[in-house]
C-alpha cells in the first residue's frame, strides 16, 4: 500500500483535474450534459483510480488501476482535443492543460514500470 498524498503523480493528477473544471466553465451551457460532463468524469477518474489502486493490497493491483487511470487521461486527452476541433474553445487555453494530461501519461507509464519487477 501507498500513501497516496506522497505521490507525485496523484498530486499532479489533482492539479490537472482543477485545470479541468476551470476549463469547461468556458462551454457553451448546452454541452452541460455532453463534452463538459464527459470531460470532468475522465479528468476525476484519474486520481480516483490511482488513490484506489494504492490503497489496493498488492502491487499488482495498484499497476492495474494505475492502467485503468492511463486509460482515463489519454480518454481526456482525445476529449480537450475535440474541444479544439470544435471550436469550442481556443487551441492557445486548452494546450498548457493537454501538456499536462500527456506528462501524466509519461508518468504513469515510468511509475507502472518501476511496479512491474514486483507484479
């Protein structure tokens, strides 16, 4: 188990998600139930799969639910770029929050690595 305020990616993971729900106020209210609700639950489901994986019993668990949360931000990712080719929002406020959506993944796909020796 893993205390998950110690991680850097949960930590990061929770930041993006802020940047996310500020993004979404920018939409139209009539993507209130469409693009917004689909976004903000791909941006929770983030660090909600990661905490729930560290508080998992065994490493391989935790791996597993760090996979499901990679999952979750590259599903993100596609979403804020539809955002752009909609033209919903401008490509110049939606990038810095895409950056960070693709650090996570880089992070996730290092820390599943460091996991894998004891899965």
């Amino acid at each position: 188990m893993h205390k998950v305020e110690d991680l850097k990616i949960w930590r990061k993971s929770i930041e993006l998600t802020k940047a996310v729900y500020i993004l979404v106020t920018d939409l139209p209210s009539d993507e209130k139930f469409g693009l917004t609700s689909q976004i903000k639950r791909s941006a929770i489901s983030i660090p909600s799969n990661i905490a729930e994986g560290a508080g998992r019993n065994s490493q391989k668990e935790f791996k597993h639910f760090l996979s499901i949360a990679n999952g979750s931000a590259y599903e993100l990712q596609t979403q804020l770029i539809l955002l752009i080719e909609l033209n919903l929002i401008a490509k110049e406020k939606i990038q810095p929050v895409i950056d960070v959506c693709i650090e996570i993944q880089k992070m996730n796909y290092s820390f599943q690595q460091k996991l894998e020796p004891q899965c």
